[in-house]
C-alpha cells in the first residue's frame, strides 16, 4: 500500500504549509482523500485556531512516497452542493 504525506495549507507561502513528516499508509490515492476530507470535517467542527481565519480557506497537500504532488483537496470539499442531494 502507498505511503502518503498529509500536509495543511492554512495560507499562501512557506510558513502557511504544516508539513506531515511521518506519512500514512492508504489503500490508494482516493482512500487518502476521503480520510483527509472527514479530518478537516473534524476541524472545521472542534477546532479553534487563531492563525485559522476562514477554514475555507485550507486544503489538505498530499504528497507521494517520492515528495511530489499526488491530489489538493480544499476544505471547502467538505461542503455538499445542494444539486448533489437531488
């Protein structure tokens, strides 16, 4: 199974990326998607950050084994279109 790094973007440039230097282990790149997307449902619901504006405004960074970008997922995915419920 591939190994994924998990990082945050909370804003633009450097210092806005918390980088994951552990990685975890996902069945494949969708199975890393829907669990970062139920972790920023986590966080947008409990957690209080005072660097955190809008957390709207994040996404999740993942990155493969190799460091390079696999899949960006906005916090803003966490958000069910209303056409998506006909």
């Amino acid at each position: 199974m591939p190994l994924f790094f998990i990082n945050v973007r909370h804003r633009p440039g450097p210092t806005g990326l918390a980088v994951d230097p552990e990685g975890a282990v996902y069945a494949d790149l969708n199975a890393a998607r829907e669990d970062v997307l139920a972790q920023a449902r986590v966080m947008i619901a409990r957690e209080r950050h005072t660097f955190v504006r809008d957390w709207m405004d994040c996404s999740f960074e993942i990155m493969d084994q190799a460091g390079q970008p696999a899949l960006t997922v906005p916090f803003s995915d966490t958000v069910v279109e209303l056409e998506d419920w006909d």
